[in-house]
C-alpha cells in the first residue's frame, strides 16, 4: 500500500503511560534509533512524583519526551506534535499541553469504564467528540500485541502485556522512518538469556511496523531529513544524570577529595547511583 510521505524540519513525540508501561524505555529505543538516523535532538524523560502511584490514575502517569529535526535544536520541545496515550491518565494528564491539530495514537484496549473512572473520565474521550481538534488515531494495541505473540513458545500472556510499549514503537518506528534493525539488535542483546521473551518483544515491534505499514488507518509517514549542520565526527548519547555523574567525578579528581553519594535508591535517583558505583577506579 502506497502511503503519502510528508517533510518534517522538526517534530516533538511524546510516549505516555503508567510507570509499568515502558514508555521510557520506547523513548529510549526511539532516541538511539533517531540518533543513528543522523537528527539532532533533545529528550526530557518524566517520572511520577508518588512511590508507587495506583496504576491508571493521573498521579502514576510517566513520560518520555524526545525533539528531533533536520537542523540544530537546543531544548527537549515545548508542546507535542505527537502524543502516544497507552491510557485515559496518560491522555488526560497530557492534554492541557497539545495544541490543535496535534495526533494523538491511543491504546483503545485500556480505555475501559473502570480506567476511565481513575482518570476522572465522565464519557470516553475517544468517543464523545471532545477531541475533535486533534487527528485521533485508535488502536488496540493490547489487542494486537497478544495476537502478535501468542504463537511464541514460552511466551505467557504476561509478556504479551509487557510487550505492548514496543508494538507503540514499531507504529511510531514506521510513521517517522526510523531504522529497525538498531530496536531490533538491542532487544536481542537485552533478552539474549530469554529466548521467548526476546522473540515476543521482537514480534510486537514488528506488528508495530506492519501495522502502520498497512492500515488505512495512518495514511501518511512522515520524513525528517538528518541534521545537515551537525560536523562528522563520533558522538555520545549522553543524558542528564550522566552527565551529572561526570561532573561529579571530575570535581572529584580535580579537587583530589573523594567522592561519596548518600542517597535513596528510587526512580530517578537510582539511575545516578548505578552510575557511581561502575567508577570505583576514580575513588567514589
């Protein structure tokens, strides 16, 4: 099916959900895939304030953040042009931030009267036409990820579950012509002690792509042409707290004191701490 194919100089995609839903790890995947494609970019990963928020209320809601464009680009984006939804809270606590004529991709499946009542949802969104400013686009990824799976050999309906962040990043994957085959190395090596569970994350990434390849449902892809001002050279994909890291250690070096990190172990801090404790040559 041949699709329309539209150019982008820039284009901010927002993945959301509830804190089990893996969406920074599809932001992560996206990211790597988007810096190997040559585009500049920007991220701002967003985690709940609350421990151990209820799932599929607005307080448990987490969020990957990434801006991407053919040119130089300084911060992680201001409103999304693209907001994946896996449920209500994640629509709900997103929407104050979209202008119109953004697209919203919904997980249909989990738009149920009880998720809906968490969100503080009177009516179904998808369905009562407060959305209409937006391009909707509904899919049962839940639905889909398990049929995509269930064939697998020692793949339970667990991992069908778990895998449904990537069946969202094969359809963003496909929509923005991002490069499979670096999601698909990763999970490879990521699983490489779990065949089955491997094979089911490959599956629904690949339903992913196929799907947006093949609906009518996404009629058009879209092109974001690499940075053309960004020198040759090798690059490092560094984020914020490993940045920090660094900074720390080289404070650290530089001042000849030691460096010692007292500090709680929970998201996001826990990120710094498994930082710290691979760089026991430098005295932390």
């Amino acid at each position: 099916m041949t699709k329309a194919v539209e150019e982008r100089e820039r284009v901010v995609v927002r993945f959301a959900g509830d804190s089990g839903d893996g969406m920074q790890l599809a932001g992560t995947r996206f990211t790597d895939a988007t810096a190997v494609l040559g585009n500049d970019l920007a991220t701002l990963p967003n985690f709940p304030a609350e421990i151990r928020a209820p799932a599929g209320t607005l307080a448990g809601v987490s969020a990957f953040q990434i801006h991407f464009a053919s040119r130089d680009i300084l911060t992680p984006g201001d409103t999304p042009n693209v907001l994946v939804a896996m449920n209500p809270a994640a629509l709900k606590a997103n929407m104050p931030e979209l202008e119109g004529g953004a697209t919203i991709i919904a997980n249909e499946d989990s738009f149920s009267k009880r998720n809906l009542e968490k969100a503080g949802y009177e009516s179904n969104p998808l369905e009562d036409g407060s959305l209409t400013a937006f391009r909707v686009h509904r899919i049962p990824m839940t639905t889909l990820t398990t049929r995509a799976v269930e064939a697998i050999d020692g793949a339970s309906t667990r991992d069908a579950g778990r895998a449904k962040n990537l069946f969202a990043l094969g359809v963003l994957s496909w929509m923005y012509g991002r490069p499979t085959d670096v999601t698909e190395r990763w999970i490879e090596r990521k699983f490489a002690s779990k065949p089955a569970v491997a094979q089911a994350n490959l599956a629904a990434f690949k339903a992913g792509w196929s799907f947006g390849e093949t609906t009518e449902l996404l009629d058009v892809q879209y092109r974001v042409p690499r940075a053309t001002d960004v020198p040759p050279g090798t690059y490092r994909n560094v984020n914020g707290t490993q940045a920090l890291s660094l900074g720390l250690i080289a404070a650290s070096v530089r001042s000849r004191l030691q460096l010692l990190l007292a500090s709680y172990p929970i998201t996001p801090a826990s990120e710094l701490l498994h930082e710290l404790s691979r760089q026991e040559r430098f005295g932390v």
